[in-house]
C-alpha cells in the first residue's frame, strides 16, 4: 500500500470572493500567505515526495510547506470550470435558479457548460494513481479542493449527491492510502497541519 498525502492550496482572493478558478492561475492572497505560514507538514510524512498542480497558488502552498524539491503534474490542475469560471455560485444559482437545481443534483456528473465533471475528474486522475502507486513511496500532493473532492469521493463511495460522509477542513492534508492498482481508500481525514500542533 503506497501513502498519498493530499493538500488543497491557501486561500486566493478569488476563495475570499467564493469566485469559481478552475483553471484561472491566481497567486495566494495575503490571508493565504498567512495561513500558509502556519501551517507545517506533520514529521510521519517528512520523506515523502512532492507534487503539485502546474497552478501557481499550488506551487506557492507547497514552497511554504519547505517543498524546495518538487514536480508539477499536469492531471493534479482544478477541475474546469468552463463558461461559469469566474462567477459564483450564488450568482448562477439566482440568474437560474431551476437550471442550476437540476445541473447540481447530477452527482458525479455535476459540470459546467463547457466545462468537466467530477466523475472526469477522476478518470483523469486514474493513470497518475497507479503510477503513484507503482512507485511506493508516500507522496505528497498540493492541489484543489476539486481535485481532493473527486479522490475523496472515489475512495469513500460517494456519488456526490447530498452531504458528504464526513466533513473535510481544507485547512488539513487528507491521507488516503493507494493499493498496486492505485484504487484509492481513505485512511485519516482532517490530519493537522497546525504548526501549534506539530512537535
């Protein structure tokens, strides 16, 4: 079983707006760099290698973390967002709010116009979990929430329709565990990154 140690980026100013990124590289916000100034990967995962999202607010997040070696993986980038990239939620749901009812209660199969699905998601994330796997050695992963979502999701058996089983604190690395296919399952969510917490 090979360890996988997921980590969605500190906070940008598009978070502070609840504006949807996607693809959109922005930098951390100042609040970001502060949270992420805090924050200190736990010792039991201090050999562990490091990859992020291509994304800059990853590469950030994961340089503060004391990532100085690390590589950038393609697959790990957020999910795309498409024409709703830039907007918020609440703006989509009051300009149609019956569309939007029906687009969100799809699950899995939730997508923007122009956009990619969680389901997607995780089928994009498949060949680099086996690879991962194939490896065995515990990595370290910062990325998005909507790439955590997807795994989460696939690891737990969610079809992503109501609440999720547990609650995750994006402001935590989420473990999961890998076995030589690279199917996941989790093995400890809400792990804190509290430097005030660290030994």
């Amino acid at each position: 079983m090979t360890r996988l140690v997921m980590i969605r980026h500190a906070t940008t100013a598009w978070n502070e707006a609840r504006r949807l990124q996607g693809r959109t590289d922005i930098a951390l916000s100042e609040k970001g760099r502060a949270e992420v100034a805090d924050w200190r990967l736990p010792v039991e995962f201090a050999d562990g290698d490091w990859v992020t999202s291509p994304l800059l607010r990853a590469v950030q997040t994961a340089r503060a973390l004391g990532a100085w070696r690390l590589s950038c993986e393609p697959c790990l980038v957020e999910m795309d967002w498409g024409e709703w990239e830039g907007r918020t939620l609440d703006e989509l749901r009051l300009n149609d709010p019956e569309y939007m009812t029906e687009v969100e209660a799809r699950g899995l199969d939730f997508s923007a116009p122009g956009g990619e699905s969680p389901r997607q998601l995780q089928h994009r994330l498949a060949p680099w979990l086996s690879d991962v796997a194939a490896a065995r050695r515990t990595v370290i992963a910062v990325c998005h929430k909507g790439v955590v979502r997807a795994l989460f999701a696939r690891a737990v058996g969610w079809d992503m329709l109501g609440r999720p089983p547990l609650k995750l604190d994006w402001g935590c690395a989420q473990l999961f565990h890998l076995d030589d296919d690279g199917a996941p399952s989790l093995e400890r969510a809400n792990v804190s990154l509290s430097a005030e917490a660290a030994p």
